[in-house]
C-alpha cells in the first residue's frame, strides 16, 4: 500500500468543519435552483475560480455570501449529506462538525429548521458509516447578546449538542469577549472549544485567554502556541489538543504550517488534521493529511499517531473512543 493509500483508507476522525463551508459550487447552484435564487456567476466552475481570498476577513466575506441558497430543512439536509458522502469514500469514520446558526437565523432563517436537517442528514450518515456529533459555534463579531439569544435557542436541542465553539472574524474579539457565555454553556453540560485562528493579532494572548480564563478542552487552529513555551507546557500538560488545518493555512496565511505543527507534535502536543472549510479550501480530510505528510516528511506512524490524537481528544464517551482506538490498531495490525 502506498502512503496516500494508507492516508486515505485508515479509520479517521475530524473535529474541525464548518459544514457551511462543505458547500460546494456545483450544490449552491442546485438550492439556488430549487429556491428560486440568482447567482452571479455562468457556473459553478465561474463560481470557484472567483474565489478570491487571502487572510481571514476576505475569506469570511465570501464564506457568509455563500449560504444565502441555504434555506429550507431539506438544503441543510443535503448540505451535510453531500460532504459524509463525499469523506465516507475519503476513510472518515467519526466527525465532531461545527455549524453557525448566527450566520442562518440573522438571515431569517429558523434555528429549527438549520438543525432538524442537520440531524436528518446526521441519521444517514450512519447508513454510510460515519457517526457524528455537532459543535454550535458562536459568531465572535456578534454582540454577546445575540450569543446568549442563540444559547436560549439552542436549549430546545440540548442533547442533539455535544459542545460550543467560537469561530468568524477574530481581529478584537478576544475569548474574553464571551467569557459569561461560555460560563454559562458549562453549566448546561456543553464541552468547549474557541478558534484561535493563524497568525492573528493578539493570537498568543487570546491562547492563553482559552487556557486560563475560559477553560476550553482543545483550541482550534493554536498552532501559534508555538511562540510562548508556557503556552505549550500547558497544552501538554493538561492534554489540551489542537485541531489544525494545513491546507486552511495556507489560503489565509502563510503556509501550510507543516514544519509548525510537525514541532508541536514533537513537542508532546496532541495535534490532529481537519478540513475547516473543504469547498473553499479545496482539500477534505485526506486530502490534509496527505499535503501534512508531504510537507513534514511524516512517517506511516506518525500519521497513525495524529489519526489516534483526534480520537483521544474527541467528545466521545471513554467506550466508544476505545473501540475507535481499538479499530485503529487492528487496521495497522492487517497491513503489516
Ligand atoms: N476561522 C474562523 N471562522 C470561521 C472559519 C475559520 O477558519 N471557517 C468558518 N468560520
Ligand atoms: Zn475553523
């Protein structure tokens, strides 16, 4: 078996998608269709090569535009139901998937109707083998106001929520920012998570704000807790993983990152591989891997390591992350 063979068939998890940003051109123009909506391009091949982003706040321009087709149960549906297919044939086995009911009830759509079709298509994906659980991500550059109002939405759905994060334009919305919210979504039970995105403004700082001041289980991105080695005695010490994104990086920053997150891993952090945004960062979960292994020369072992890092590190009851584990191994085991 060659290695993007063995990328590509062992058992994988991810814990960092944005299924809104799994919305491929080819689907946007069949809900536009199905809505009755215009889009500005000729095609979906006119719409992907219009793509045009280069840091995080143009990126997220585009990211938003795009939901617009996203209106009935049925679309968030087949949102989710296009990207387990798409993964399902990429080896994915269990995904940990982040949606932003902000970006969907501020356009008057209801929160209902986003998560009744999320958890449709959540109940599919069994049939092709990918279990799943959901991540409600607050919107950073939305008032702490609207935050609360979409925890008090989401209380009607408390067991369909396995934890929160915070995700959107990072540039002075610190962790901080939401410190009473997340205090308060411990209380109901929710698992936390923030985004602390690459090579922002303030980054370390708002690692440390995670670590210290809120409390979070991982942080998403964090790879600039390589700056401060307090921060990663921390990350390590407390078991605190990362959930990177090369080739993310790459179209809003500098790089991939490869060399960075090969350190961290070095350096006893629990670092995983994700997607983000796979339609507008062309590249599912293997498809990171790969371009990880690549660029950081990594050895089948250390791909295995980072493939377990992500279910160690998963919301998962300790059973079920055993048995993930388990099958891991007896899969490694078979291609010997
Ligand atoms: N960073 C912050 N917010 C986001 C992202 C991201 O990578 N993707 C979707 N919302
Ligand atoms: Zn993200």
């Amino acid at each position: 078996m060659d290695m993007d063979e063995f990328i590509r068939s062992i058992p994988k998890a991810e814990l960092h998608l944005h299924i809104e940003g799994s919305l491929e051109p080819e689907l946007k123009f069949e809900l536009a269709a199905r809505n009755g909506l215009e889009l500005p391009y000729a095609s979906a091949g006119a719409m992907r090569a219009a793509y045009d982003f280069d840091d995080l706040s143009s990126f997220l321009a585009q990211y938003y535009e795009g939901m617009s087709v996203l209106v009935t149960e049925e679309d968030f549906r087949d949102l989710a139901m296009a990207y387990f297919e798409r993964v399902a044939a990429q080896g994915l086995v269990y995904v940990e998937m982040f949606f932003d009911p902000q970006a969907h009830t501020s356009r008057g759509i209801a929160f209902e109707t986003v998560i009744s079709g999320l958890r449709r298509a959540q109940q599919g994906a069994e049939d092709v083998g990918i279990r799943s659980q959901l991540i409600m991500c607050f919107l950073r550059d939305h008032s702490v106001e609207s935050a609360f109002e979409t925890l008090e939405q989401a209380a009607d759905y408390r067991e369909w929520i396995v934890g929160v994060g915070l995700d959107s334009d990072e540039r002075d919305n610190p962790p901080l920012k939401f410190r009473e919210v997340f205090a308060a979504a411990r209380e109901q039970g929710y698992r936390l998570t923030m985004h602390c995105d690459v090579d922002q403004q303030d980054t370390t700082e708002h690692i440390r704000q995670c670590l210290e001041d809120i409390g979070v289980e991982r942080i998403d991105h964090g790879s600039n807790a390589i700056e401060d080695p307090g921060l990663v005695t921390q990350l390590v010490e407390r078991g605190i993983g990362l959930t990177n994104c090369p080739i993310s990086n790459s179209f809003v920053g500098d790089g991939t990152k490869a060399g960075v997150i090969r350190a961290l891993h070095e350096q006893g952090v629990l670092v995983t591989v994700n997607s983000d945004d796979p339609a507008y960062f062309p590249g599912y979960v293997a498809d990171n891997l790969a371009v990880l292994q690549r660029e950081a020369d990594l050895s089948r072992d250390e791909i295995v390591q980072l493939v377990r890092n992500a279910f160690t590190i998963s919301w998962l009851d300790e059973s079920e992350r055993q048995a993930y584990l388990d099958r891991i191994d007896s899969w490694v085991e078979g291609t010997h």
